[in-house]
C-alpha cells in the first residue's frame, strides 16, 4: 500500500469523527452548552450546512495544486474542532460546526482525485476505498473513542482529539502525498458544464435516494437492537464496532468491485444488498443472531458503493468539474442521512415498531438501484471508457 494512501485516510478519518461523534456525546454537549438534547441537534445540521458551503471552496480553488488543498482542508478542520473545544456558549459551539463541516465535501473530492493518481493501473477502485476507510473507521472506532473521552474526561476533549489528530493528518499529506497536476482549467462556468448532461444528476439522485432509505433505519439503530433485537444497553458499543467491521468490509469489496466492473454496476450491486437487507430487518430482525448478522449485512451495502460512486462523479466531471462532481457526493450523501432520519421519526412516530423504518427505507433505496442501473446501461459508457487517470 502506498504511504500517501494512509495519509489521506488519516485526513478522512479526522472529518468522519468530526461529522459523527456529536451523534454519541449530545446529552453531554447539550448540557455543557446549556441547550436541550433537541437543541443540540442544529449543532449536527450545523456541521452538514457547512458541508454544503465548503463544496463552493473547489469552485475557486480548483486550479491549485491537489496537495495543498489537503493540507488546507485540514488546517480548517483543526481551526474548527478547535473552535469547538473552547466554544463558550451555543451560539459559538454552532459557529464553530459549521466551519468543520466546510472541509468535508472538498476534501473528499480532492483526496479521491489524489487517490486515482497514485493508483497502479487498474487499482483506482481499490485505491479511493482505503482513502474512503478512513471514514469507516471513524465510525467503527472513533465515535466509541469520543463518547469514552466525553465521559470519562469532558465533551470537549473529543473535539481536542480530533483538532489534534487533523494537524497530524496535515503533516502526514504534507510528507507522504506525492505532487498532482491541478485539474484542467475549464473556467468558473466549465467546472459546472457537466450538469448540463443527465448522467451526474443520475448519479447524484441515487447517492441522495440510498443513503436516504438506509437512514431511515440506520438513525434509529440503537432502540431497534434493543426493542426489536433483544440487546441490552450495555451490549450496544460492542454491536456498533460490528456493525463498522461490516462497512469496512463493504468499502474494500467495493473497490475491488469498481475495478472489476464499473462504478456504477458496482454502485448498484452495493444499494441492492442494503435494499434486501431492509427487507429482511423488517421480517426476520427478531432475535439477537439475525438483528446482528442483518445490521452487518446492511452495514456492508452502505459502504460498498462508496468508492465507486466518488469514481463516477469524477468521471462524469472530467473536463474540469472531477472535483465538483466528487465533492457532490458528499452534498447528497449528507442530504440523504438528514432526510433519510426525518422519515424514520415520521414512521416511529405514528406508533410502529422500530423495524418498520427499514421498511419505509426499502422501496426508497430500490429507487437508487434503478437509477444506476439505468446510468450503467444508458449513459456511463460514454464516461467511463474516455476516464483519464492523471498520475502521481
């Protein structure tokens, strides 16, 4: 494995803790700041209204070197964990959210564009996947760590953790990642020629749909092991560790399958196991091994086509939008969780069982896989087969 690889997987995993942790230290947040647990939730809306904004850096920044953008999208990551860490009062504490979610979107645009050019030939699936296991593992470890630290130290020393850890990831790009040619100059209107096509907007939309179905169930994660799986509180850390070796799993078979097919065949196989698995939570989710083995499974599906659909929005952006159009991912990607939650809360709310979002989630991500499955059929040819891979 190539050392600049983990360097940008150092990157990722700094900004996936950064989104999620605030997920498992809330009710300590909350009280620390003085607001109600529902309060705190703008603190997450925050983060994800920064990711949308940050995407507008790559439309000024896209003629700068790749490696700097890095180190510059991690700089802002420590500035705004910082900020956190010593935010007095809600209104600074959701100031300082935004500025951390501004690095996000742009950097995985940027580090997936960085990631294709230190691929062997033929690798570019698999190299994007260790990039994006950076973020898996946030999930699987870090947000486990944070909630430790919060409780055993204060809420404010995870966001430490993570400010410290994100200046380390800078230092890491700035001695590991290689020197990347800039993307073609296409001009500030060029960067945005490819949404004039439906491909990306296909794409895009099924980005959006999936992760929307899946977060119907996957929000409400923790009360289904319980009421529904049987699990008891105490169990729940360890089922969450799980859960993040099923996406771990699902990111690395992605990219393997990326590179064996195409990205959008392999986007498309990804949505479909997490859509079966919805299906098979809502029936078969009533005991402790099936409401394991299931989450796992569903786990895997989110994470499969993570790698793949970076590719195809790099793709469809060639010309001078790879970095918008990757970047993009991120936007629908978040869009997605928040809307994906909504729907869940509707469905529990009018009384059912918590095995029954998954279902509401299921027809939802099916959308997706009809949407990339159209997109392979119909449009990604034209794409995938004039993809240009720049070299480190």
């Amino acid at each position: 494995m190539k050392k600049g690889l983990i360097a940008l997987a150092a990157g990722a995993f700094a900004l996936g803790f950064a989104e999620f942790v605030l997920m498992g230290i809330i009710t300590n947040v909350a009280a620390g700041v003085g607001v109600t647990v529902p309060e705190a939730g703008g603190f997450i809306s925050a983060y994800a209204i920064g990711v949308c904004f940050g995407t507008l850096i790559l439309v000024f920044g896209h003629s700068i070197a790749p490696k700097r953008l890095l180190m510059a999208f991690m700089l802002l990551c420590f500035v705004g964990n910082a900020m956190a860490a010593l935010a007095p009062s809600a209104g600074m504490l959701t100031a300082a959210r935004f500025i951390s979610g501004m690095p996000h979107g742009a950097f995985f645009g940027t580090a997936t564009i960085a990631a294709r050019a230190m691929a062997d030939k033929g690798q570019e699936g698999r190299a994007v996947a260790v990039m994006v296991l950076g973020q898996t593992l946030a999930n699987t470890l870090g947000v486990p760590f944070g909630t430790l630290l919060a409780g055993m130290v204060s809420w404010r020393a995870a966001f430490v953790f993570v400010a410290i850890w994100a200046l380390c990831s800078l230092l890491l790009i700035w001695r590991l990642v290689p020197q990347i040619e800039a993307v073609a100059d296409a001009g500030l209107a060029g960067q945005f020629r490819f949404l004039g096509k439906p491909g990306p907007w296909i794409v895009l939309g099924a980005v959006f749909l999936g992760n929307t179905g899946i977060f119907c169930w996957w929000s409400y994660v923790s009360p289904w092991l319980e009421t529904v799986g049987g699990w008891s509180a105490a169990t729940l850390p360890a089922l969450l560790v799980l859960a993040g070796l099923g996406m771990i799993v699902g990111s690395q078979l992605g990219g393997r399958a990326g590179d064996r097919l195409t990205p959008g065949w392999a986007s498309a196989i990804g949505q479909g196991i997490a859509c079966v698995a919805m299906l098979l939570i809502y029936a078969f989710s009533g005991s402790q091994v099936t409401s394991a083995v299931l989450m796992v499974l569903c786990c895997c599906g989110l994470f499969f086509p993570s790698s793949a659909q970076q590719l195809a929005m790099v793709e469809v952006g060639q010309g001078g939008g790879e970095m918008i159009g990757s970047a993009c991912v991120q936007v629908a990607f978040n869009g997605g969780n928040a809307v994906g939650a909504q729907i869940g809360q509707a469905v529990l709310n009018s009384g059912a069982a918590y095995n029954l979002p998954a279902l509401a989630g299921a027809p939802i991500t099916a959308g997706a896989v009809a949407l990339l499955a159209l997109y392979a059929l119909r449009f990604e040819s034209q794409y995938h087969k004039k993809a240009v891979t720049p070299r480190a």
